[in-house]
C-alpha cells in the first residue's frame, strides 16, 4: 500500500481527479482549490487534516474512511453545502468537521 510520511499538497492544481493517490498520509492531505467533481481516489486513512474546500463536489463517495485531524470540505464553487451528518456517514473524523 503506498503511503506518505508527512504532508501531502495537490491544491491550486485545477484537479479533476485524485486518481493515484497515496493510500495513507501520515500528515495533512490538501487538495483544496482544485476543479474536483469526485473524491473517488483519495487517501483511505490521514493521519491529521483532510482540506477539500474550494472545489465542484456534491458527493463525499470516495472521501477517506478515517481522518484523524479536521475534516473541510466547506466552499464549494457551486454552491453545493455538505451537512455534518453527510460526513459522519462516510468518514470517521477525529477532529473537528467543517461544512
């Protein structure tokens, strides 16, 4: 399984995937500010932060089952607003969830 011991930074990219990506971050996962309509690909576990405001997402299918940090995903450049609920149904979060 690939894994990245410490942070791992893809924002301000114009993203359209996170195919490929790291299964596990032993930090923060940033893809924030990106053209993201999906988060089918990313990390399964982050060890801290995940951050993907700023985006095109109307779904979190696809969103890492743990994050041991804050989970952000507020922002969305269409307008689309998650619900706490929404990624407690997804994703275990240590931290806090911001929407």
């Amino acid at each position: 399984m690939y894994k990245i011991k410490g942070d791992f930074r893809c924002k301000y990219n114009n993203l359209t995937s996170l195919k490929g990506c790291p299964k596990i971050i032993e930090g923060d996962f940033n893809c924030h500010s990106n053209n993201l309509t999906s988060l089918e690909g990313a990390p399964e576990i982050i060890e801290a932060d995940f951050d993907c405001r700023d985006n095109n997402l109307t779904s979190l299918k696809g969103c890492p089952k743990i994050v041991k940090g804050n989970f952000i995903c507020y922002d969305q450049k269409n307008g689309y607003t998650f619900t706490v609920e929404e990624v407690k149904k997804h994703c275990k979060v240590g931290g806090h969830i911001y929407v």
